[in-house]
C-alpha cells in the first residue's frame, strides 16, 4: 500500500477486516497492520490541522493573536465574523455559474463542488468558541458577585431557578459563593440585637460604672459604651432596639444626679442638702444601676452636709473645691442669652470665640482638625458664621472651662441642626441637657 491520503486508510481498514476472517494470519502481522493505520491517520490528522499555504497560515496566525487578546465577549464576534467570511469563500471557490435561457427566461446554474473546509480551521473556530465562552463566563462571575454584594437585598429575593436563568454559565460553587457573600452584607446590615438579659444586665452595669464617671466629666463622650462598635460596625446604641429605653432612663436619673450635685453644692443648710440626697434616693426606687450612679454624688453631698454642720459660716473655699471635683462649674460668663453676637473666631467646628469667651457646641461633636473632616467642619462653619450673627443659649460650663451652649444663627438656625443635617456631626443625645433633643433627632434621622 503506497497511497498516502484518506486512500490508504480505507485500504489498510479493509485489510485488517479481511485478517479478522483468516486465522492462519499471525498475531504479529495483525499488530504490525493495525501500527501503519495509526501512523497513517495520525499523519493526515496533522496534515489537515495546519494550514496548506502562507496565506492561510498568517490568517489563521492572526485570529489566534486577536483572540488571546481579547478582553470582553463583545470583542470575540468580529472574529467570528470573520472566520465565517472566510469559511464561505473558502467552500465556494472553484464554483462557477453557467447563464442561459429556458421559455424566454434567464437561467443561472452553478457548476462545480463546494470545497470541505480543513481540519485546522475547525480547530481554530473551536479555539474561538472556547475564548469567548471563558469570557463570558468571567463576566457573568464578575456581575454576579457585584450583584450580591451590592443588591444583596434583590439577591437573595430570587429563586435559585431566577438565579440561573439570570447568569446561565455559572455552576453550583458560584452561586454558593454568591450566597455567602449576599449572607454577610445581610449579616453587616442587619443588627445582631441584644436579646439576653444577662447581657443586658452586664452593659447597664457598664453603663451605669461610666454615668458615674461622667459627674465628674461631663464634657467628654469618650468611653461610652452605646457609641462603642462591633466587628460588624454597629453601635451597642443600635443593637439594643427596644431596649435602650433602660439606658434612656438610666441616663436621665444621671441627669437628674448631676443637676442635685450641681444644686447640693451651693445649698447653705445641711438639712437642704439631705433633703436633695432624699429626693434622687426616693427617685432610684432601689435600682442597683441608679444606685451606682448616685455613689459619688452621695458621697460629695454628705461630706458637704458634715463641713455645714462642723463650720457653717466657713464653706467658702469648700464650695469652690467641691465644685472643681465635681467637674461643674456655673456659668460667669457675661453672655446675654437674649442679644445677637458677632463669632470671633471659629476654634473648629464644634467650639467658637465669641466675645472673648469659648464656647462648645452641645450635642454634636465633629472630628479633629488635624483631619481631612475636621478641618471642612471648621470651614464650613466659618464661612457660615462670617455674616451671621449668633445668639446663645447658655446653660453652664464644662471642665475645661468652656460654656456650653445651644447656638442660634439669625434666630432662625440651630447649629448644632446644621452640622448635623450636613453630616459633620452625629446627635449625641447625652452630650447636652436635652432641651432641643426632638428637633436634633429628627435632624439625624433625617426628617
């Protein structure tokens, strides 16, 4: 057999079927046989895998760069174009058309055999499919990850049935992935609520142990328990829900403390003193977390009630220790709360120089300057204050000696509404008396 084409393989498969037939041909000769039909068919086998011609090889040479370097399924469909393009006038050349006439009409025949295409072209368009399924396989990954993380929501209102249909080139682990990814934005949005009363008892405790504290500091938030975060991001203030109104409640008995102290301490009489201790006692109704909070408060009364009865008419200089200690001081200042005032200065974006005094804003607390935050705080409000006049509401001063107060531009604005509404500030309840807490909290929850 000396043909060298699809010939020979057809003879050579004749004969081995011929052989089956003899049995006096040896093992040998059939093994013999069956090795020149494998070489021979491996051999057109690359023959047909690789182009004839220059032509065809950079052709095929070109649509293999362009598809390794594709980045986006859009990319792969002129290259599919034109490897159909090529494919058509590759089959149809060497046909011709024949015109004539039959009854009068024009007649147009071809003549000739279409071509087959080459075995290397087929491997060359399965290259092309393969590409552009991987791409866009990587794309339906990509937009499915962004889906679940970004509208985790939506996701995970879908059926698995809707999933699939959505992103039909993902398989069982993507979509696994996809669930756990939507799982954890679910998890971080949604707050893991303090349900336990033993835990609830221990962040009362907590909470209770820095109220104490705060007598003593009440111009600082540092340390709070409700403004401390999770791993998740979320405040114990949220992850109390409903129960946070036993911390409102806690919180308004240490308000109640710190006015008595602020009272006891310039009460003349030791009988007004006790009658103060009495009262906020009678108001605890034997709630250990009150009680905690009245301790120092107390102690502070009751060493006021022993100097009045030891030395009545020498308490002058007691009062201004026991003031200091308790870390309130009443208001000097010389500002009028009913006149308007020109800001002097603005410190940063929660503290101000107005007529030669500091004073500190109230219920918000912006970041420091030294930050990029802090420092749009301070200009912010001094371009809004650099026209406007200011008044004050006063209602005493902080350990670092600074008045506290409520500021109203124009009589119309609360700053303290403004920095918060504007993002510079969030509404820190407890920094403060209270006394515009509705309208500082519908300006938080932005209403």
């Amino acid at each position: 057999i000396n043909a060298s084409d699809q010939n020979e393989i057809s003879m050579i498969q004749q004969a081995l079927n011929s052989l089956e037939e003899n049995k006096d041909v040896t093992r040998i000769q059939k093994l013999l046989l069956e090795g020149r039909l494998t070489t021979v068919q491996q051999n057109l086998s690359d023959k047909l895998s690789k182009p004839n011609n220059e032509a065809e090889d950079s052709f095929s040479g070109k649509i293999q760069e362009d598809t390794q370097a594709a980045t986006h399924s859009s990319q792969m469909k002129p290259i599919m174009d034109r490897l159909e393009k090529w494919a058509l006038t590759y089959t149809n050349t060497g046909l011709r058309a024949q015109f004539g006439t039959e009854d009068g009409r024009k007649t147009t025949q071809v003549q000739g055999q279409k071509k087959e295409l080459p075995g290397w072209f087929f491997r060359l368009r399965s290259g092309v499919k393969t590409r552009r399924r991987q791409l866009r396989k990587k794309e339906q990954s990509d937009s499915l990850v962004n889906f679940a993380h970004s509208k985790w929501q939506e996701y995970r209102a879908m059926t698995p049935a809707e999933k699939r249909k959505k992103y039909p080139l993902m398989e069982r682990d993507d979509f696994i992935q996809a669930n756990n990814i939507a799982h954890k934005q679910w998890d971080l949005a949604t707050p893991d609520y303090i349900t336990s009363s033993v835990d609830l008892g221990n962040h009362l405790t907590n909470y209770s142990h820095w109220l104490k504290t705060k007598i003593f500091n009440p111009d600082t938030e540092q340390g709070n328990p409700l403004i401390q975060r999770d791993n998740e991001g979320q405040t114990l203030e949220t992850r109390l829900g409903p129960n946070i109104i036993n911390f409102d409640d806690l919180n308004e008995y240490a308000y109640e403390v710190s006015k008595g102290l602020k009272e006891a301490i310039l009460l003349p009489t030791d009988i007004s003193v006790q009658n103060v201790i009495d009262n906020l006692l009678r108001n605890a109704k034997g709630d250990q977390h009150k009680l905690t909070v009245f301790e120092p408060f107390d102690n502070i009364a009751k060493a006021r009630i022993e100097k009045l009865q030891k030395e009545p008419n020498a308490t002058a200089l007691e009062d201004a220790l026991i003031k200091l200690e308790a870390g309130q001081v009443h208001d000097e200042s010389n500002i009028q709360q009913n006149k308007f005032y020109q800001t002097t200065r603005v410190i940063d974006g929660d503290t101000l120089i107005v007529d030669g005094q500091r004073i500190r804003l109230a219920n918000v607390d912006t970041a420091e300057l030294r930050t990029e935050k802090g420092e749009e705080a301070a200009k912010a409000v001094t371009e809004l204050l650099s026209k406007r006049k200011i008044r004050l509401e006063i209602f005493g001063k902080g350990q670092y000696g600074r008045s506290l107060a409520y500021v109203w531009i124009d009589d119309r604005t609360l700053l303290q509404e403004w920095l918060i509404r504007n993002k510079f500030s969030g509404y820190l309840k407890h920094f403060g008396p209270g006394k515009h807490h509705q309208q500082l909290e519908k300006a938080a929850s932005g209403q």
